[in-house]
C-alpha cells in the first residue's frame, strides 16, 4: 500500500492544476539555476542609470543604486526558494515523527507532545519567530532554527489525528496481532497511510514558508543585504515607492508568482491523494 | 379527472401537472390531476421516489430550482402554476401552509419557538406586537402545547418531537390558511406520538374548516385522517378513491398489493407480502405501465403504452388496463 | 453558563503559564551573561551587579522563572534603557494602536466577506460565485507587505487620499490613517472568513427550516438574511478566531510598513537597539493577547449559537 502504486494506478488521470503546477514550478527551478548563469551580477552598480523606468536594457528598472531589478529577482529566485524549502522540511519531519508517535504510544509521549502544541499554538507564529531570531541574530541560518522550533506543531497535529484514524484500521490490528515490532508497524504500514495529509499541508506551508522568509527579510531579520533576497529588495524600495515604484513591485510580482505556482501544485496534489486516503 | 358535484368550485385543482428536471430530463411526476374541496381531506400515498412529495412542493412553489413544473394549478379559482415569487410568497402561509417530515431540521435551531411563530403573522398581517404575541400563544395552544407564554421563549432543541412538530404545525396555521399541505408529518416521530399529531390534524381540519392534503408511504395513516386517497407511482397517480372502498376493493394491482404488505395480524395468519421489484427509474421510464414490470396481472398491451385513466362508477378512477374488479366498467 | 467562562479562564492558566516560560527562556538563550545582555550598552560593573541581584541570577533556574513571574505580578516589565522609562509604560502607550489596528481589521474582513460570502453562495456556480472565489484565492496569494506597498501605491502616491504612513490624532483621524493598514490585513484574512461563510451557507440554504421560512411566505431576502445567515454565521466566526494568531503575526509587518506607533513596531525597533528587556515584554503581551481574543472568539460562540449555550450549561 505504497504511495508509489497509488499513483502508479492513477497514471493519465493526474489532476490538471498539479501537471500546471509542476511545470511552473519546474521552470522556476531551472530560471533559478540557469538565470544567474546568463546574467550579469546581482550586486554590478551603475549609478549613471539608477532609478531609471523599465527599458530593454533594464527589463524591471534600476534602484538607487544603479542595480537591474531583473537581474536581482532572477538571482533571488533561488534564495526564495531555498527559504520555502528549509522553512518546511525541518519542521515537517520533526513535527511529522512527534505526531505519528504520539498518536500511535499515546500516553506521557502524547501528553507532553500536545501540550507543547497547545503552548506553540498560543503564540502569534510570526512573533515568535521574530522573537527568536531577535534573540539569536539576524540571518537565514537563525530564521530556519527558529521556524523549525515551532512550525512543527501544525504537523505534529496532523499527523497525530491521522495516526489515531488509521491505528484503528484492521491493517494495523493485523499488524500488531502478527507481533510485528512496533517499529516495523509504524514504518512500513501506518507513516505511509499517515504522511499524505502532512505533504499536502506541506505544499500550502512552502506559501507561507516563503513569505515568512521575505516578511524577515522585509523586516532586516532574515536575508542580509546585498542578498538579492526578493523581501530584502522589496523593502530597500519602499522609500522609492512615489519615485520607483518598480523597484518594490516586481519582485513582489514574482512572489506572488511562485505562490501561485506552489498553489496550483498543492491543491493538485491534494485532489490527487485525497481519494486515497479517505478509505 | 375525478367525479364530483360541479356545484362547488374546488378550493384546489390540479390539471396534468408534472415536474422534470432540468438538466437532462428525468420525469419527477407526470400527468398529475386532482380536485379538493374546502374543507376535504385528501391524501397521497405512494413508496418513496414515487413523486407525492414533490407534487405538493410543486402546488406551494417550493422546488428546488433545478426542477421545472409544468401543468395548471389552481387555487381557489386563480392559476398558481408558474405564479411569480412575490405573489407566490402572499399565498404561502395565509392561503396555503405547509408542514414537513422532519420537525428538527425543519425548525431554525437559533431562533426561538415564539419567534418563528410570530414570523409569519409579521409578514402576512397587520398586527401589533401584542396582537402578535396573544395569537402566538392563542396557535400554541390550539396545536396543544402546553404553558405556551413560557414555551414561546425556548429554543427547538429543547422540546420534543412532538411538541416540535406541534410548533410546526403552529407555523403552519398562525395566518388560518384554507388549505395544510403536510409533507409525511408523523414518520420521524414515535409511533405513540403519531397518532397524537395525527388526532390533532383531524381535530384542525374540522375544527378551522381546512382543508387537508397529506402525503405518506402509511396506508395507516390514510386510513385515520383521510377521506379520499390517491395511489402514486412512478410519478403518476395510478388510482383514486375514496378511503374506504380503497381499503375494501382496491382496483389497480399496485393498490392491492400495498395493502397486502401491511402487517395486519399474526403472521402465521397473515403472511407478509412484500413487491418484488423496484419502482422505474425517473430518467428512464418505460413507455408502457410504469408497474408493469412487477405487476402479475401485467400483459404486453400494459407495456405498450400508458394506461388510460378510467372514471370509476361511484366515484375516483384508476388506471389500468386489468383492474381487479368485478365488473369492467364504463370507459371514460 | 458563569461556570463555564471560569472554567475556560482556568484552562488558560496553564497556557499563560507556558507563554511566560517561554519568553523567559528566549533572553536565556543568548550566549554569555543575561544581566550584561539585558543591559546592553550601559552595562557598568554596578549595574551588573543589581541586575544579577534584582533577576537572582545565582539562584538556580527555575527559582529565577519564579522570581521573573514575580516581577511579572507586580506589573514590573523591567526598564528601558533606551527609551528611558519602565516597560509596562512603553507597553501601555503602544498597546492602544495596535489594539484599534486588530479591532479595526476584525471589522474590515468582515465587511468584505459577509457580503463576498452570501453573494458567492446565493449565485453559486455562477460569474459571480467565480469571480469571488478567484478573489479569494488571490487574496490569500499576496503577502501582506506587498499589499501594504501596493495599497500606498495606489491609494495614496498615484491617488493621494490616504496617508502613506502615521496614525494621526485624535479618534477619527486615527481611523482615516489606519484605513490602509487595517485594509492591507483585511485582504489577507477576508478570504478564509469568506470561503467558511460560503460553504456553511450553502449548507445552511440547504436545510430544512429554509422549506418551512419560505412556506411561511417570507421574502427571498429575509430568508437569506433572517434564516440562513444567523446560522452561517457561526463557522464563519469560528475561522476568524482561529487566525487571530496570523492577524496579530500580520500587525507587526503592517505598523511597520505604515509606521503606526504599535506593539509591532516597538518590537522591531528594539531589535535594532538590541533592547532584549523590551523585545521580552512585547513577546509577552502578543501572546496573551491572542489567548484573550481567542477566548473573546469562543464567548461569542455562546451568544451566537444557543445550542452552544445549552451544552455548556
């Protein structure tokens, strides 16, 4: 009862926001990768042309500095994407594994498991990551501990109601009567029926990931300058906004952008494991 | 299609009504025709999917938009069918009411009994608050609900089945509408409770001067509160008398087999007799008989076309083309 | 009923408790001396050593958490040194912006989804219907930052109705200067109120004592609006309060994108100033802050709903 027969089975019937989704998202990645390569520096200043109105040579405009807007959003693709990425995985595996075990041992493990939620769940989310990175320095390395410290939560959540549903299944029944180890129970037959829901809400978390990452970098706490970090960018042109309005547009264009790519992907996949795993 | 005296107008007159759905065409109820006087009552029984109830959401107006009626409907004299919302929203209440199946669900659970009440003496009358308030208990006890200034001011939840489906009732009748259409009003309930609502019903009618339409799948039903009875199936009414020679010589097939499968005593005596078979399915009826195919009268004629109504000698018709009677009657 | 409002403030008691644990905890986790680090840079060896005095600093840990909750009873927040003045102070004259800055917002999403949400499900599957869903998906896509920027774009340099950045004096023109800030959260939170509202509407629309409001003879309108709406009304509540974190998260981007003198933005300023005491404090008061809305959230539940009220009697 492997994900990988499942969507084998469904073959030419994928959903068609997530065939959308992955192929945006599939450009993204190669604009990400390749687009530095074909341009110039981020950080190339030339005063002579600064503040200057989207033109061929400049696709997005100048900023104060002289800098392509264009250039510094394809440069800063893949730092955005990195942030969705590192802001999520962390959180998803520790959450993930807290939820499955405390949802399968109950007892201490869940109780304490669940308190730390209710008390995560108290704070406003982006507050304590300020907090934190307030705490530990400004800086992405600092932003990816402190979401990992609470963005667990939601998938310790998840997880743990999924596990309660399927741990009543007669699979896992059989499972245990056979006196498997709990280890083997757990690993091959409940996480696999389990984990769906939290890849689902994965793919949602990876928006909210991203813009968590600019709303720091907006703020001065999570990428530092020169990063061509697009919250970063966005920020710098604020001041500009009655002269330059370009400067902060674009790259918040592009996030949008990539959000909707991930959105289209995520509820994709939503529509394609859903029917799976309601049994 | 039913003999009656032409000296009184009926207060409700039904003319080859039917009811499709939209998209795709699927017959509901076809060919529908009945007259009621004032003060009658009258009942529709069938199985369900049988098309009774939505042939009385049709006369009141309340279909779901993805069906469309057709026919005449006549109420006191003035067609209705396909009468626009406001004025259909006059008749409703003041002219027709109606009470439905499910007391619980049919009752707004955050507003209270009183309320809902009074609702409909707001929107038909001109009454003052406290005019409204002494007909509101003035209804709640004419239903039976007892201590009616306290109950007023609870919430659905709080009562019972009976005594909400009495508030129901109480909805219904606050504007002292003519005619009561009720929609199965007794099967959610208890059976001890039924007969309670079901005395009650008889009580209203004579008592207002009201007339009454009630749809069931309850023979027993019929029997106590009706005096004359159409059978439906498959959409279309399939025979009309009244009650008690229905009971006694029933002349369409199906009619007699209903009655078979009533329990009526120890079943050594009485074996149970259910229809094999189910009813036609609405998006793709036979051209013939729609009981045809379960019928055991049933000859190739039957699914051949539909069976022509025939006026029955006393009174009603049916319509069949092998009638259990004694004697086949005159044609129509 | 009474009974039930104290239990649920007793339930808070162990939350409350966890959110001081934790803001105790974040200024422990700096590397070196707290009392050196609180200081800052007006640590003189005296004031270092009242400080290690005044936290306990030599006791062990958790009595230090005791005596923090201590000075937490008695209103005491610890001093600024940058500001010059006692926290609970600070917090105080900044607490009223961002209080007004969330009730102002609260009000915003839901004139914007209630009327959103009972067109979207009054023509469902219509343009309509569509049109307010693509809006809703696009308004959940924008991060708020960049709809502060584009609002200010818009509204106040291109047109110049509203002012780029303030809160002004004086009641209304402390509405007029939030309109955008207050708008700019709005248009993030609306969609989700509006998407519960849609689906328990049609939910609603689909029961029961529609048939009976309608055989009454009421009016399409006061159906919609008397009937289905009340009931709606509920799980569309219930959503909002269950964002109330991202609400408060989305006042910190927001006073600073429009520089409103709130909670949010002390906080951020004390990042720069590396003013831990005040950072500390904020963290604090957010916390309980949205434990207390969320609280506010389930009492009108109670009003709302009276069969709520009923299974907690």
């Amino acid at each position: 009862m492997s994900a990988a027969t499942t969507v084998g089975t469904i073959g030419r019937r994928l959903p068609r926001n997530l065939v959308l989704g992955a192929f945006l998202l599939a450009a993204w990645v190669v604009l990400a990768t390749c687009g530095p390569l074909l341009l110039g520096s981020p950080s190339a200043m030339d005063l002579l042309h600064a503040l200057r109105p989207p033109s061929l040579t400049f696709p997005f405009g100048t900023d104060n500095l002289g800098r392509g807007i264009f250039t510094r959003v394809v440069w800063g693709a893949h730092i955005d994407l990195e942030i969705g990425l590192f802001t999520v995985l962390p959180a998803f595996f520790i959450g993930s594994t807290l939820g499955l075990l405390a949802g399968y041992f109950g007892g201490v493990i869940e109780t304490v498991v669940m308190r730390l939620v209710d008390i995560a769940v108290a704070f406003p989310f982006l507050v304590i990551v300020i907090a934190i990175v307030a705490v530990l320095g400004p800086g992405l390395g600092n932003m990816y501990i402190a979401v990992a410290m609470v963005g667990w939560v939601s998938y310790a959540r998840i997880t743990r109601a999924e596990t309660l549903l399927a741990k009543r299944l007669e699979y896992a029944e059989a499972a245990r009567l056979l006196g498997l180890p709990d280890r083997r129970v757990l690993l091959r037959h409940l996480l696999p029926n389990v984990i769906p829901q939290a890849v689902i809400y994965a793919s949602s978390d990876v928006i909210l990931g991203i813009f968590l990452g600019s709303s720091l970098g907006f703020l001065g706490l999570g990428a530092q300058p020169p990063s061509p970090e697009w919250g970063l960018i966005i920020a710098d042109g604020y001041s500009f906004v009655d002269r330059a309005p370009w400067i902060s547009a674009f790259p918040g264009l592009a996030i949008v952008l990539l959000a909707i790519s991930f959105s289209l992907f995520g509820d994709g996949l939503a529509d394609l494991l859903r029917p799976e795993t309601r049994r | 299609m039913s003999s009656r005296p032409a000296s009184e107008a009926p207060l409700l007159a039904l003319e080859g009504v039917g009811v499709t759905v939209a998209t795709g065409g699927a017959t509901l109820v076809e060919d529908v025709s009945f007259t009621l006087g004032a003060g009658e009552s009258f009942g529709i029984v069938g199985e369900s999917g049988s098309g009774k109830s939505t042939t009385v959401r049709a006369i009141i107006g309340l279909l779901p938009p993805s069906l469309n009626a057709s026919g005449r409907i006549l109420f006191a004299g003035e067609s209705i069918a396909g009468a626009g919302e406001a004025r259909l929203a006059r008749l409703r209440g003041a002219g027709i009411g109606m009470v439905f199946q499910d007391p619980l669900a049919a009752l707004n659970p955050v507003m209270t009994v009183g309320r809902q009440i009074a609702e409909a003496l707001r929107w038909h009358g001109r009454l003052d608050p406290t005019a409204r308030r002494r007909r509101t208990t003035e209804v709640m006890r004419l239903v039976g609900l007892p201590e009616p200034e306290r109950l007023a001011a609870s919430y659905p939840h709080e009562l019972s089945g009976g005594q909400r489906q009495r508030v129901a009732l109480a909805i219904a009748l606050a504007c002292a509408p003519r005619l009561l259409l009720a929609d199965e009003p007794t099967t959610a309930l208890d059976v001890t409770i039924q007969d309670q609502i079901l005395r009650l019903l008889d009580e209203l009618r004579r008592s207002l001067g009201m007339a009454l339409v009630l749809v069931t799948h309850d023979l027993g039903v019929i029997a106590r509160v009706c005096e004359r009875v159409a059978v439906m199936y498959g959409g279309r009414i399939v025979e009309e008398a009244p009650v008690a020679r229905l009971f006694a010589a029933p002349a369409h097939p199906y009619t007699r087999m209903l009655l078979d499968s009533i329990p009526q005593g120890p079943r050594t005596l009485h074996p149970l007799a259910p229809i094999p078979g189910r009813p036609p399915d609405p998006a793709h009826r036979p051209p013939g008989c729609g009981f045809a195919p379960r019928c055991p009268r049933a000859s190739s004629a039957c699914a051949e076309r539909p069976p022509p109504w025939r006026a029955h000698t006393a009174s009603g018709g049916f319509a069949c083309l092998h009638p259990l009677l004694a004697r086949a009657p005159a044609h129509a | 009923m009474i009974r039930y409002i104290l239990r649920r403030l007793v339930m808070l008691v162990p939350v409350a408790v966890g959110i001081t644990m934790v803001v105790f905890l974040l200024v422990r986790l700096i590397p070196g001396d707290p009392a050196r680090t609180l200081l800052g840079i007006h640590a003189t060896p005296e004031l270092v050593a009242a400080m290690r005095a005044h936290l306990g600093l030599d006791r062990p840990l958790w009595v230090q958490y005791l005596i923090f909750v201590r000075h937490l009873a008695a209103g005491d927040f610890g001093h600024s040194y940058y500001y010059g003045e006692a926290i609970s102070q600070l917090v105080l004259t900044h607490l009223g912006p961002t209080l007004v800055l969330i009730a102002y917002s609260v009000v915003l999403t839901l004139v914007i989804a209630l009327p959103a949400g009972l067109l979207a499900a009054v023509r469902r599957d219509q343009a309509a219907d569509h049109l307010v869903r693509i809006g809703a998906v696009v308004g959940v896509g924008l991060p708020s930052y960049w709809i502060g920027f584009m609002l200010i774009l818009l509204l106040a340099v291109t047109i110049p109705i509203f002012p780029v950045a303030g809160y002004g004096t004086g009641f209304p023109s402390h509405l007029f200067d939030l309109f955008l800030p207050a708008l700019t959260i709005a248009i993030n939170l609306a969609p989700l109120v509006l998407r519960a509202l849609r689906a328990s509407l049609m939910e609603a629309l689909a029961s029961g004592y529609i048939d009976t409001a309608r055989a009454k003879g009421l009016p399409r309108r006061v159906v919609l609006l008397g009937h289905a709406l009340p009931n709606a009304i509920v799980p569309a509540v219930t959503v909002l309060g269950l964002n109330i974190g991202y609400l408060v998260g989305s006042t910190v981007i927001v006073e600073t994108v429009f520089a409103v003198p709130g909670l949010g933005q002390l906080m951020i300023n004390s990042i720069g100033t590396r003013d831990y005491p005040v950072i500390q404090a904020v963290t604090l008061v957010l916390g309980v802050l949205v434990v207390l809305v969320n609280l506010a959230t389930d009492l009108m539940q109670l009003l709302l709903d009276p069969r709520v009220r009923r299974e907690v009697a």
